[in-house]
C-alpha cells in the first residue's frame, strides 16, 4: 500500500475555490507568486514541449483590459449584461495569471495533449495558491475566447488560445461551499 501524505490528502479533500469578486489585497509579490508558477509547470508534458505559458496581468493591465472587453462587447454588438460581464473581472482584479495554451508542431504528440497539458497547468496553479493560503479562482469567460480580444489584449499567435485566467489574492471572505460530484452516478466499475 503506498504511503499517503495526510495533510495533501485533506487539502485535497477540502479544497475550494475563492470567487474572483471575493479576492482582495494584498496579493503576491513577482517573487511570492515565481514558487506557484514554478509548481505549475511541474504537470504531465509529454514529450517536454512546455505547449503553455503564462501572462501575468498586474493592476495596471487589469483596467486595460477592463476597457477593452466594453469595446470588444460594443463592437460585437453585446447588450450591456454580456459586456459588464466580460469587463468584471478585470475592472475588479488585481492579479491574475493568464494560462495560454501554445501547442508546438509535434509528429509524436498530438495537439489534444497538449491542451489537456494546459489545463493541468490551470489546475496545478489554482491548487498551489490555495495550499500556499492565497485565495484563487480559475475564469474564462467570453473575452477569453474573442480572437479579437485576446490578439489584442494578451498579444496571442493564431495558433495560441487561453486554456484559462487565473485570479489570485487575499480572500475577503469565507468561500462558500457548493454541492459536489455525487460519484455514485460518475463512476464506472470495470472489472473484465
């Protein structure tokens, strides 16, 4: 029987995502936040082709942003609703990490993995932040998927796209807590 580590065990068991609108100051500093990055690109990559990297997105870019979401939406003919929600996040934020998901030409490894390999790095960052006592939320929202948008605002090639916008602060309140998984209805026994 393998050994288990109790204390990564409960995290695990018990970890819950803090609402980006719930996240505050003070957040972490370039070298506080190198450690989490670090464990973020410490996931499954098959063939070492690191088909990811991040943009970090401090306060002065977040309001950038924030203004180009309400023109994207004007310009994409989106009612107030849909352009408050794209703009939201950014005009609240203070840090968050961009994951940007950037597949290299590969005969061996096929482009499905790689963005899986992104996603990885979505959910490794947001678990490292919350074990490290930060408060973090992983977001996309239609913004995150505006070619316009985010060749524009994150400078992206045509071949990259945003596996996900991580948020990361100090939680202002207690998170609450949501209904689970009921795995009785997911899980799948095969034994032959």
């Amino acid at each position: 029987m393998a050994s288990i580590n109790i204390t990564a065990s409960d995290f695990f068991q018990t970890r819950r995502s803090v609402p980006a609108k719930m996240l505050g100051l003070p957040v972490p500093d370039r070298a506080g936040l190198m450690p989490l990055l670090t464990a973020a690109a410490r996931v499954p990559d098959h063939g070492k082709l690191e088909p990811w990297r991040f943009l970090v997105l401090e306060r002065g870019a977040m309001a950038r942003l924030a203004t180009l979401a309400q023109t994207r939406a004007a310009e994409l003919g989106y009612d107030a609703e849909k352009s408050a929600k794209g703009s939201a996040q950014f005009e609240t934020g203070n840090l968050a990490v961009v994951v940007i998901s950037s597949p290299k030409p590969s005969d061996k490894i096929p482009l499905a993995e790689q963005i899986l390999s992104a996603g990885a790095v979505c959910v490794t960052l947001l678990n490292a932040s919350l074990a490290a006592g930060w408060g973090a939320n992983w977001l996309s929202g239609w913004p995150s998927h505006d070619r316009g948008f985010i060749e524009a605002g994150f400078g992206l090639a045509p071949h990259e796209s945003v596996a996900g916008i991580l948020h990361i602060g100090t939680p202002l309140n207690t998170p609450p807590e949501r209904p689970r998984p009921d795995l009785t209805a997911l899980v799948e026994w095969v034994s032959q």
